[in-house]
C-alpha cells in the first residue's frame, strides 16, 4: 500500500491545518505548526494508535530536542516500518532539520497511510496520554528540559455533548444500524476513490507519453506537434485551447500549401 501512494496522489494535497487537526485530535496535543512533529515521536504514535502494540513506546522520547535523539526516534519508527513491510523511505537526515515542506510531505503521507488502513475511523479503545507515559524520558530528571507545550497532552475540558456521550450506558439499536449504513456508505465512497484515482493515474500517463512524444527533436517543429502543445500546456482551465490549436495548424498548413503551390507554378 505504502509504495502505491505517488508524488501526484491526492494526500499530498492535504493542507498543513487539516494535518494538524487530524493530529491534535487523535493525540489529544496542541501542534500548530508542522515541524513541531520534526522529532518523528507523533509518528511513532500515530502508527501505535494504527496497530496496537507495534510500537515499542517505552522507547520513543518526547521531549527529543536535539538531532541526536530525534533519530533515535526514527531509528524505532524505522523497525515498526520494517515489521510491517513498510517500503517507504524515511529521509531522517531531512526530517530531523525540522524543515516544514519536509515533514509536511510525511505528514501527508503518514495520514493516507493510516487512514487506507482504518477507513480514517479513529480506535475509541486508544488511549494517547497513558500511551505516551510510556515514552522514554517524557519527564525530565532536573525538570530543565520541559517537554515541548505542542507535544503536551490537550487538557482542554470536553463540551457538554461530549461529555453526555460519555454518560450514555451506549448506543441504541436503532444507531447501530445508522453506524452500520454509515460503515457501508463509507467503504463505497473508499472503493469509489479508488477507482478514480486509477483512472486519473491512466489518463495522467497518457497524456505524459504524448508530451514526450512532442519532446522529440525531429518532431517538435511540425506544425502538428505544435498545435497539439498549445493544448498540452494551455493555462486557462475556463477555456478549451481546440480552437487556438486548430487556428495555428489551418494556417500553417495554408502557408505550406501556399508555399509548395507557389513553388509548382514556378516549376512549371
């Protein structure tokens, strides 16, 4: 699944607030920028929350700082990946320079991963604060290097909604079918998803294999292959190019026409 997810796939363009929320909310933290995940312990989690006890956590430290610890972090993301046949490459030498296009990009992907995995359905049975007690060195011995306020556990009150879900024995017979239609609706929608972004891929291919036919120094000349790059490279989403493409080549094949009209007569 993990190799499958390409440059042009739609995760990748996920805004960096619609990752932030995704995090926050299942981490219960209180990220606000993207690079405040550069120490790779939010991914390590995040895979935890995703399979159930295939991250060591009494490894992970949330309170990494400097490069040095930070790949240690990535040094355990690296085996979860490898037990799970995880292909992706881990570019922990960029990651670690916090660099927000960067860990954004893996985010991203991270994100796709997960939610390919669980249908995006957040584990209700997942416990993020008491998983992360586990991580090693959360607590500083002096106390001098805090944990990060982003990487802090979100002690915000839940609203009365939340909190009368709570109270509630649980649900209803008749929400149970909703949840079941919803799961179906859900899965659809995914199968749907699926199918257009092979679809699109297909298409995409298409239209490069012309482009580098185009490319081709004994074809980009003709008046042909111009006319079809007019269409290829055309700005305007509002506007079909056809007719701009089709002006050039009834006139260039007009004026060659002219030409070798012009040429007969002269022969003659």
């Amino acid at each position: 699944m993990a190799a499958s997810i390409g440059i042009m796939d739609s995760a990748y363009f996920v805004g960096r607030n619609e990752i932030l929320t995704w995090i926050n909310d299942r981490l219960h933290l209180n990220l606000s920028r993207v690079e405040e995940a550069a120490s790779g312990a939010v991914q390590c989690q995040m895979l935890d929350m995703t399979f159930p006890g295939v991250v060591p956590m009494h490894k992970v430290n949330f309170d990494a700082k400097n490069e040095y610890d930070m790949i240690q972090n990535y040094k355990v993301l690296q085996d979860v990946f490898n037990k799970l046949q995880i292909t992706k490459p881990l570019e922990i030498n960029r990651l670690v320079k916090g660099r927000p296009l960067d860990n954004l990009e893996f985010l991203q992907w991270l994100k796709r991963f997960c939610d390919s995995t669980n249908g995006g359905i957040m584990n209700e049975n997942y416990n993020p604060v008491e998983r992360r007690s586990k991580g090693g060195r959360e607590r500083s011995v002096k106390g001098s290097n805090k944990m990060p306020k982003s990487l802090q556990t979100n002690n915000t009150p839940p609203n009365s909604s939340s909190v009368g879900l709570t109270k509630a024995s649980g649900p209803k017979p008749a929400n149970i079918s909703q949840v079941q239609a919803l799961s179906k609706e859900l899965t659809d929608l995914k199968l749907s998803y699926d199918h257009l972004g092979k679809e699109r891929d297909f298409y995409f291919s298409k239209l490069r294999d012309v482009e580098l036919l185009c490319q081709t120094p004994e074809l980009e000349d003709l008046p042909i292959v111009v006319a079809v790059k007019k269409i290829l490279y055309a700005t305007d989403a509002n506007e079909s190019a056809l007719e701009d493409a089709q002006e050039y080549l009834n006139q260039s094949l007009g004026v060659k026409a002219e030409a070798e009209e012009n040429g007969e007569q002269e022969d003659y």
